[in-house]
C-alpha cells in the first residue's frame, strides 16, 4: 500500500468513507451501527482505549460544552488530556485535541498511514464489517492520545449512546445531559426511548451524573443506574445551582453537590443554560476528586475562565450584532432564544436559517420564529440532508407573518442579511451545525474586513423593509 504524502490526501482518504454526517440517515438503522467494527478496529490498533481512563458524556444538549470544560479543569490541573468531540467547525483535527492543541498536519497523515492496512484488512471481510467515517476517527483519536501521553480522555459521544463507537472506553465518570427528541429514526421517537440509548454508556459500579428533566427520562436514567450499581448524581435533587453574578462576557454560579458547595464558579459561555452544563462538569471534577485524582480550587477556576467553545451563542460581530449558534433540536432553540435576552437591546432581530431533513424542522420553527422580525432562508452547499428553501418558505407561511426572503447558499443568505440590516440590528445564524461551519470562516473574513455594508435606511429608523 502506497503511504500518502500530504495532508489533503489524508483528509481526502477520510471523507472517502461512508460519512453518516454527510448522507441521507433514512438509509440507516440501528442495525448498521453495532460495536462489533469498533471492536475490531480498536483491537488491530492494539486497544489503546483500555490504557487510557475517560469521562464520557452523552445527551441531546450541552455535552460539547460539558465536555470542553471537564478538559480545560484537567489541563488546569497538571493533566495530559485528550478532548474528542464531534463534529467540526472548520477542520477536521478540532475533533481530538490534547491541552486544546489540535494535531499538527503531518501527525494527522502519519496517523492516517498508520490505519488504512487495518481498514483495508476489515474492508475485505463479509459485509458490514466496513469501518466508517466515524469509527475510523475515535480510533485515530485513540492513537493520537496515546501517542501524547494522554492520561485521561474526555469523549463525547458522536450519536445516542449504547451503539455509539466511543462507548469501548474505560470510564471513570459518565455524564447523561439533557435530553430531548433528536435522531429520532435512529434513536426511538419518545422521551423513554431515547433515554434509553444515551443510557447505554452506564457502566457497572461507575458513578454517573446525569442533567435530564424530563421525568420519563430520569425514571429510565434512574433504573439503569440501579440495575448497574451505578451511584447516581441528578441535576436538580443531588446537584443544584443558581447565578449569583451575571455579566455580559462571564457569569459566576453557586453549585452544590452532595458534601461539597462551590459559591463562585466562573462560567465563560452566554447563556443560563450554561450553568447547567457547568454543574454537571463540577459534579465530574468531585467525582474524580474521590477517585483520588488531585484538582484544586485553582485549577477548576482557571479551568472554567479559559472555556472557548465557538458557534454556542458567539457574538462574532457589534453594528449590527452578529451572533452564531448551532442550534439544531428544541431544546437548543429554547437555549438560544432564552439567551438573545441577555444582549442590549436592538432594533429588529434577523433570522439566518438553514436545517436538516432528519430534524424536526418544523418545530425548530415554530419555536424561533417569534423572536424574528425577517428571516432569510437558505440550504447549505456540502450536505446533501438540508431542507429546500420552498419547503421551508412554505412551511413558514402557514404559521408566521414574518418577511422571508431566500437565498440559493449560505454566503448568499448571509450578505442579504447584511443588505437587510442596520447597524441597530442583529443578525442570528442558526439551525444547524453544517450551517455554521460552512460561514463561519467567511464571516469572520467579512467582519475582519469591514466589508459587512452599511444599509441606509439606519438614516430614518423607523421604516420598515418589506420583503
């Protein structure tokens, strides 16, 4: 086998594989995502996984965050650690950093070079034994941990929870955020059900934590846990938390959990929701603390101040206010919604919108369109899973009388609202990840230039643009 030479012939090897993040997920089931590859896999490689101890995290909402700031404590702390989280913004290695540095190109060819034999192996057995996209990257992330030195991995699942390729780990911690319907083709269509996969990383004797509200989804938590032995933490009985100091870049949170308060955590990310996850990263931190790993006060401060996590409520832009968020399920909607309040106030609020087939774009919708005086809908360029436009123009028009206006690309869509707004307004970008990752870079390019135009209706505010 031929070794690749560059980085982009590695990246290009990579998303040769079947990508589920990139195709149409009605082709699946749960049937095509059993641990039986990643088993494999990871025993060609020689099991890295079992060397490495982890914090593992799954959930609908929050986990990316919580995830983030368990590693950033843990690198505060002294500790080697490795991050992996999914999927990525602008490059692929942001998927697994070690102290938040991702991989340097020439480790990510060296890595790739180091597995395709394996790949190839497996590609040549019966059918279904094709590692995918996905498998394929939690192994190179193991490799590259070890490669580091790792001495703990915070994993975030990639989807639901039982089937999922990270759930071969060693967990010292598990951590179940909230949940709410997502993925429902793949993951069940109730509470209960869904609740049930994410469960799956619960691991017999391991203390698990766990952020879910809804009470289906405690009663599944709290039965699984039982049935595992597995002492559990509950956000809102066992662990609680209040603001006591809010401010626009950094609020500070009392956290309590069980034999231990913590009466200022700084938490760097917008957002009251924020203070959940950061609930759920201190009671982790107090479990690893008991499990004997040294963490101090200090560490768990600078920890927190240093929590950078882009596209979750990032205000990228002021004149007009340009905020980016990945929202893409209910819960992250209500999330955003709740948070456009803590900004200034400002004149008018434009949509930027684009979302998936396998979402619940409809109550997505229905649950920001009320905070929206234009919105500009449009379906982004590198998946093949985005709404149309004429379906969401259609859907919108049956339950809001909002001016919409459509855009055929996501730069496009992005410079309307540019046209459309004044400086007094803000723009909102959200609705999927694969929205944000495709105009982020330009974004910021635009802004860095100021070449974002000036509308001239700022001259007399109170006229209306109409669509």
């Amino acid at each position: 086998m031929t070794a690749l030479d560059t980085y982009e012939q590695a990246i290009e090897y990579l998303y040769g594989r079947i990508n589920f993040e990139r195709i149409h997920s009605e082709a699946y089931t749960t049937g095509d995502f059993k641990l039986d590859r990643m088993r494999l896999l990871l025993e060609r490689i020689g099991n890295p996984q079992e060397r490495i101890p982890a914090v593992h995290v799954a959930g609908t909402k929050g986990k990316g965050s919580t995830c983030t700031m368990i590693a950033s404590i843990l690198t505060q702390a002294g500790y080697r650690t490795g991050l992996y989280t999914s999927p990525h913004l602008i490059r692929y290695e942001e998927r697994f950093v070690v102290d938040g540095v991702q991989p340097e190109p020439s480790a990510v060819v060296d890595l790739v070079n180091r597995i395709r034999p394996h790949v190839a192996a497996m590609d040549r057995l019966p059918a279904r034994m094709h590692p995918t996209y996905f498998e394929i990257t939690t192994a190179l992330a193991w490799m590259y941990f070890e490669d580091c030195g790792v001495e703990l991995a915070v994993l975030e699942t990639g989807l639901g929870g039982r089937l999922d390729c990270t759930n071969l780990c060693r967990p010292l911690v598990t951590i179940i955020t909230n949940i709410s319907r997502d993925h429902t083709q793949l993951l069940g269509s109730t509470v209960r059900e869904i609740a049930g996969e994410k469960a799956g990383i619960l691991k017999d004797g391991v203390p698990v934590i766990s952020g879910v509200s809804h009470p289906d989804a405690i009663d599944v938590i709290r039965t699984v846990s039982r049935e595992r032995t597995a002492p559990l933490w509950l956000l809102g009985t066992d662990i609680t938390q209040h603001c006591v100091q809010a401010a626009a870049t950094e609020s500070r949170w009392q956290i309590d959990v069980p034999g231990q308060s913590f009466p200022s955590i700084p938490v760097s990310l917008r957002g009251e929701h924020q203070g959940a996850n950061a609930s759920l990263a201190i009671a982790a931190i107090v479990r690893l603390r008991e499990a004997g790993w040294e963490i101090p006060a200090e560490a768990i401060d600078a920890g927190m101040l240093r929590v950078r996590w882009p596209a979750r409520v990032e205000e990228v832009g002021q004149k007009p206010s340009v905020i980016l968020d990945a929202a893409h399920n209910w819960e992250s909607a209500k999330a955003l919604v709740k948070s456009l309040v803590d900004f200034p106030p400002v004149r008018r609020r434009l949509l930027v919108f684009a979302t998936t087939r396998d979402k619940d774009y409809r109550g997505l919708v229905r649950i920001l369109l009320p905070h929206f005086d234009t919105i500009v809908i449009t379906k982004y360029l590198e998946n093949p899973r985005g709404v149309p436009i004429e379906e969401l123009e259609s859907y919108i028009a049956t339950i809001a009388d909002r001016p919409v206006h459509l855009a055929a690309d996501p730069y496009a869509a992005w410079k309307l609202a540019c046209k459309l707004a004044t400086p007094a307004d803000q723009i909102v970008v959200t609705g999927s990840f694969f929205l944000i990752a495709e105009l982020r870079e330009l974004i910021l390019d635009d802004l860095r230039e100021g070449s974002v135009p000036e509308n001239p209706l700022m001259a007399n505010p109170r006229v209306e643009i109409s669509p």
